[in-house]
C-alpha cells in the first residue's frame, strides 16, 4: 500500500512543471505570498513557488500545467503574466541552494558600504568570516584606524585587490 502511496507522490512530482511569472520589480514576495494564497483558496494544483535572490521581476511557479499557473496569478495585480513554455528544473537547481554573501570578496579588496551609519564610505576588507557571513573592514576617511565589522550584503566591492 505504501509503495502504491510513494509511486503516486513520484508520479505528481514528474507531472509537475516550472513556470516563470513576470512580476513588478520589488514586489516578488509579495506576489508569491497571494499566489500561494490564491492555490489554497481555490484548490489549485500549484506545487512550490519559488522567489530567487539574484533576479528581479520574475517568480517560478511549480504546477501541474500553465492554465493552473495562470490562474493562479489571475487577480493579483503585480503578476503581469506568464512566459510562455516552461523552465527545465536543471536550469533553476543552482538558485535552489541560497549563495553567501561574501564569495567572491577577498582581503584587500576595496569595497564601499551601502547600507548603515557608514554609507558610502569607501574601505579595505581586512578580514573575511564566511560562517557568519561578516566582513572586517578598514574605513579610509577615519583618522584612527578602526576595524569595524559588517554584514556581506551592506558592501560592494568597488576594486579588487592588485596581485603582486
């Protein structure tokens, strides 16, 4: 009986397909809240809805077909609409696992902050913390040098460190 159980749940997961809405920029989330709230409401076939970090005005949609999709963002006024055909999983795996903050940063790079009480000073990455996603910096405008630690998403990397 489990067996049976187990091949219908597999056979749900292999009808399933990923579908891109196009969104308003920076409403994402939201969009994907009420579209996860219109499924429930209306029973609908729709899976997983996924908001990736990196790209902007659009959200994937898990469903049984894009008439499901569709109506699922039928109403919600920042879904502006499906993109025709479907997203193969092995295309959005990578946006599946969520990528650190500071990789790519390395000490000595030159970075300028983008959020705080220090915005747009410019700095030196002198100590990098990947388990707390934390960068050490060094402020070039203070008088004293003084090591302040910030998050890895308030800074941008303005110049990347000369190799010597």
């Amino acid at each position: 009986m489990e067996e049976l159980k187990e091949n219908e749940e597999m056979e749900g997961v292999r009808d399933s397909k990923v579908y891109v809405v196009r969104t308003t920029i920076g409403q994402e989330r939201s969009t994907a809240d009420m579209i996860v709230a219109r499924a429930r409401n209306f029973d609908l076939p729709i899976r997983s809805v996924l908001v990736p970090q990196g790209i902007r005005g659009y959200v994937f949609v898990e469903g049984r077909d894009r008439i499901s999709v569709e109506r699922a963002r039928m109403g919600i006024k920042h879904a502006k609409g499906v993109i025709r055909g479907e997203v193969p999983l092995n295309e959005i795996e990578n946006l599946l696992v969520p990528k650190s903050t500071v990789t790519g940063m390395e000490i000595g790079d030159i970075v300028e902050l983008t959020a705080g009480p220090f915005k747009g000073e410019r700095a030196r990455i002198i100590r990098i913390d990947e388990s707390k996603e934390e960068i050490t910096i060094e402020l070039f405008e203070a008088t004293v040098p003084i090591p302040v630690t910030v998050r890895g998403d308030s800074i941008k990397i303005v110049e990347r460190r000369k190799e010597e």
